[in-house]
C-alpha cells in the first residue's frame, strides 16, 4: 500500500495561481491495474450494496430513504470528448500511473469556479440540513457533495464504498479524481443546481507507453518497484507542490478504443512528448501498438470500483458474459 499522496487541487480560475491541497488518500493496486482506492477489512463487499441493521430502526430508515429519494435523483454526467481533439493549458489533477491520468479543461475552469462558490455558499448556509444523516441512506455509486474536515470545503463526490461499523463512507472527489473515507456526518444529498455542469476530471490512459519489466520479480505491471518509481516521476513532473505556478500541458485525444475504457491520450509538457520523456529516463517502454496494454491489464475497467472511479460503462465483453 502506498503512503499519503500530495496531490493539488485547482479551484480557481488559471490566471488567480491559488490552488489547494486535497485531502490526503491511500491506495493500492487492484489486479487489473488500476487503483481500487483502499477499503478496511471492516467495509462491506463492494458487490453488495444493501445495508443490514437492526429491526427496530427499518420504519426510521424507510422514513429517511424515502425523503431523500427525491433529493438524490439528479446524476452528474461525464465529459465525452470527441476524437483528434487537441486541447492547450490542460491541468493534471491526479494519477494512479500511466495508464491512469485525470485531467481538467481550462476552458472550463471559470464555470467550475462559480459553481464550486454557489455550491459552498448554499450547503454553508444550510450547514446543519442532513447533518445526521444515517449510514443506510446512501448507497455506493451515489453522488453526493463531500465536506473536507481539512480545507473546510464543500465538493462533489461519488460513492465508492461504505464501512457501516465506522460510519465512513469512501469517496472519489469527481472532479478532481482522489479519494478518501469521510464520516457519514460529512456527507450531503447532491441538489438538482449543482449537476449542470458536468464532471471535470477526465481520466485518460498515456498512449504508447507500456510499465518497464520489474527486474526483481521479472513482472511487467504498474505495481512494482520499476512502474512506482515511474508513477512517482510523474508526479513530480506533472503535479506542481501547493505555492508553484501551474504546469499547464497540451494534451491531444487520439481514437477512442472499445476494447480499453479510457482514451488514449498524447501528452506534451514543454514542448516535449511525455511517452518519450519517460521512455528516455529509463522510467518506461515505448510501444507502436496500445493494444499491448491490453494484453497486460485484460481485464481493466472491469470491475465495480473502476467503473464508478472513471464514471465509465459496463464493457460489451463483460455484458455479453452476464
């Protein structure tokens, strides 16, 4: 399991240069490659979405889920980014590695912005509405609007699992792509206003690039010591530290692929090509064909967790398999 990682929020507009911290989480690597954001031993299966408890309190559950099933109808929707498109001043919010990147479109920023103060100034003037929420009345896949205990700010979030014996629920923060557990008290229905603009963190997968052979364990994933050091390059090179101007990098989309869940995506960072920075340090191989990424990682974006962390669908090989 890897430490906190320092990763950097950008909330406001790109000529402000103010960005903040988000909160710290802990990952670990799943088996299809990406990162199935940690769960304690205490969290229900992720398969299962009911919430079992006790007799006397069903009539108080049914009562609270059924005032909120109004609130909790509006879903957020993710970007759909057309293809060969190049976008100029392009933010990396977060990454799990290589093949796991999330970005914002400046272009968006200042609408970001505005909705990001309303949503604020609304759930702050209304700090104690929904403030002892039970446990039972959000299910995983959820969107709801999270309170960070650290920068003591509303954001929009998902669901991805939930520990009843400690009240916690495990949250992706959507538009910027981290996560972390935050108690229930934290957590608050997602209102109709705050859905219109759509999610801004938009996973991508680096094109061409392929994790080095691990020479201690002769495995070729991202989670080993040869792709972690790879990862950890990344965030330095990409993720500026809290009080640094912004690096802003130009990122094209290349043909969206139905067999891999994200678009494949060529990244420059001053000028450079990022596939062949890392090839040159010795951090990465080069590939001609992203289908060798497939041929590693069968199985990515397959599972629950993936598919609610990238907002994608259910693949039509794994439908056909149902």
């Amino acid at each position: 399991m890897n430490g906190p990682i320092e990763n950097k929020f950008c909330l406001e507009a790109p000529n402000q240069h103010t960005q903040l911290k988000p909160p710290s989480s802990l990952t670990e690597l799943a088996d299809s490659g990406v990162v199935s954001r940690n769960t304690p031993a205490s969290s229900i299966d992720e398969k299962n979405a009911s919430h079992s408890h006790d007799n006397g309190d069903d009539q108080s559950i049914a009562t609270e889920v059924q005032y909120l099933s109004n609130i909790r109808k509006p879903k957020l929707q993710y970007k759909k980014l057309a293809e060969n498109m190049q976008y100029s001043n392009c933010l990396v919010t977060y990454l799990d590695h290589p093949s796991a990147i999330f970005i914002q479109l400046i272009q968006d920023a200042e609408r970001f912005q505005l909705m990001h103060q309303d949503m604020n100034r609304y759930y702050m003037d209304n700090l104690n509405m929904f403030s002892n929420i039970s446990i039972h009345a959000f299910n995983i896949g959820d969107f709801c609007v999270a309170y960070s205990t650290r920068y003591f700010e509303f954001f929009r979030a998902r669901i991805l699992n939930i520990d009843q014996m400690k009240k916690q629920y495990l949250i992706i923060y959507v538009d910027f792509g981290n996560s972390e557990w935050v108690h229930s008290k934290s957590i608050r229905p997602l209102h109709a206003q705050f859905v219109e603009l759509e999610v801004q963190g938009i996973p991508v997968t680096l094109s061409h690039t392929l994790p080095k052979k691990d020479l201690k364990t002769g495995t070729i994933e991202w989670d080993t010591s040869a792709g972690r050091q790879c990862t950890r390059k990344l965030r330095r090179l990409l993720i500026k530290p809290h009080g640094e101007p912004f690096l802003f990098v130009i990122v094209r989309f290349l043909s969206n692929e139905r067999w891999w869940p994200l678009p494949f995506v060529d990244i420059k960072v001053d000028g450079q090509d990022l596939a062949e920075i890392l090839h040159r340090d010795g951090l990465a191989r080069l590939t001609r064909n992203n289908k060798d990424l497939r041929m590693i990682y069968p199985n990515f974006g397959n599972y629950q967790n993936e598919r609610l962390i990238f907002g994608s669908q259910l693949s039509k090989r794994l439908e056909s398999m149902r």
